[in-house]
DNA sequence: AATAATTAGGTGTAAATACACTCGGTTGAT
DNA sequence: ATCAACCGAGTGTATTTACACCTAATTATT
C-alpha cells in the first residue's frame, strides 16, 4: 500500500486551483488595501478605521453588533478594531438602555481625524475609479455585493 | 474661528463613502473567506496555507521572494505564514545557491495536507461557482486582475 | 415565579497583514 | 582590492481577522 509515499500533485492542474475565489479576491484586498494606504500614509486613520467612522458619521450612536452587520465584519473583530480608536479617543463607548448592549459614538476628536482623512481618501478612489471606469467599477460593486450574499451562510 | 468644534460631517453623503473599492473588497473577501473556511473547517490547511501549498505542488522548491511574487503577497507577511507550515512540517526551508536566499520545499507531509484539503476545497469552489455563474466569474476574476495591476505601484 | 433559551458583548488564542528597520551577502564602480 | 549600492530575508510592532468559549442580561416557556 506504499503509505508513506506523497501523491503525486504535479498532475494536477495549477490553473484550477489559481482560479480559487477566495485566492483571488484575497489577493485583490491585499493590493488594493496596500494602493489605499499609500494615500492614507500621513493621515490619522487606517483604511479599516476610516470605514468604521464613516459609518458612523452617518449612523451615530450605533451598538456593537449593529455596526459590526453593517460593515459585514465579525462582531468580535469590530471590538478589537475598536481599541485602538478609543485609545485615541476618535470613538467612545456608552451604555444602552439594554444593558447588555454599549454604544459606539464619534467623538470631536474623532470626527476631526476623519475629515483630515477624506480629502486622501477621495484622491485614492477618485484616482483608481478613473483608471477602472466608472460604469465598469459599478457594475464589479455590484457583483461584489452577489459575492458576498453568496457566501453568508452557505449550508 | 471655533477650532473646538467637530466638523458636519452629514453632510456628507455615506453613499460617497459607501462606495469605497477598499471597503467593499475587504468586506468580500472576509464574506468569501468564511464560507472557504466552513468547507475546509475539518482539514488541515487554512485557506491562505492551502494558497501557497498549491503553488509549491507545481514549482518547487521557489525562494520565498519568488513565491511571495507569486502570491501578491507582501515578502514579510509570507515569512510569518510559513510559519505554522513549518512547525507542523507541510514544507521545509533550504539554503540557496546564493547565500541570502532561502528555498521553500513541500514536504510528503505537506502534500498529504494538501492532498487531503483538495477536495473540500474543490466542494466550496464548485458550489460557489455554480451559484455565480461560470462565465460571470470568468469576467469578475478579470477584472481583479485589472483592480490589482491598477493598484500595484499606483505612484 | 422559576427556569430555559436567547441575545449582546468580551477574551484566549492563533493566523494574516504590512511597514520600518536591521543584517549579511552580492554586485558594481572606482 | 575596496567600498558603495543593492538585494534577500528576518524581527519589532501594530492592526485585522475570526473561532471557541465565557458572562451577564433579557425573553420565552412552563
């Protein structure tokens, strides 16, 4: 039965496993995120911290796990995002009336660090939005969005 | 001049922001990313070491500046992530001809762990592509190619 | 009212990511 | 032959990601 003997990959076509989704569009998140914060380099927020306050610019006070929904990020991933913000006091957390439930909020210092942020990042979108084409990025949006419903909850 | 004051950042439209090609990719790929790891959830690679097990099984061994090229992936975080590789002996490091650099090898260990990842891989990817479209997919994957040409060196 | 089930949230642990910096080896210019 | 420039790779530090597990509060069931 040979059982030590490693099986023989080589027949197996690269090109199937090259064409992984998750690869790909993992690989996509690494270069555009690198592409965004070169913009970003000499501003106060991360690209990551640039979204959640953005959110927040808008939506504000917001619980935890409603933020985390809405950014389609795991619930305990957004409270470990959220530490180094209110170390630097851009966010601060206050009770709910559920007293299970805390509540993010932007503070004045926060809302300074974004709109010092916003002018990079405008010129990072704006730059690669037109060197992709505006109608071709909607369109990718788009099927981004099919992607993503797609893979929440697969089984 | 009323420096204390937060600027009005409602103004704003959230759409603008909403539409962040950094954001929405990243959020696609932590979505894609979970449904992958549901499939491989009882196997023996992660999905970025099922990544750069793929790429050994076709060229090998590789300096771990070439593969990191190959993976768009910077040559740092490679480092960190061949890691775990190493500690559980699914690849093995030797020395180059030239001094600096080191060689990465699959092992007979790393291709069973791969060997044995394969198949739940190819369920997540079949049933996701079936779901998507065949064709879709073949033109969304183009067009991350593009997103990660138009992102590499933007300066 | 008592208890079970559910819900909001945090922590331990581990992987993935990348910048700034460092070190040693190699190559090129004088 | 020397020395500067460059190249391959690792480390320190910090952020991002997420599963398994835990706690406390709330809601539903009996």
């Amino acid at each position: 039965m040979n059982s030590t003997t490693s099986p023989d990959l080589r027949a197996l076509d690269l090109s199937e496993t090259a064409n992984c989704a998750c690869f790909n569009v993992r690989k996509t998140a690494r270069s555009i995120t690198q592409y965004y914060a070169s913009f970003l380099a000499n501003s106060p927020l991360k690209e990551t911290q640039f979204s959640i306050l953005s959110v927040l610019t808008q939506t504000e006070p917001l619980p935890i796990g409603k933020l985390a929904e809405i950014l389609l990020m795991e619930r305990t991933t957004l409270t470990r995002n959220l530490k180094p913000l209110i170390l630097r006091d851009f966010i601060s957390i206050s009770p709910g009336k559920d007293k299970r439930s805390r509540l993010v909020s932007l503070t004045n210092t926060g809302s300074k660090a974004f709109a010092e942020t916003l002018p990079q990042w405008q010129k990072a979108q704006k730059n690669l939005i037109a060197k992709f084409g505006k109608v071709k990025w909607a369109l990718l949006r788009k099927q981004l969005t099919t992607l993503q419903s797609l893979t929440i909850d697969p089984m």
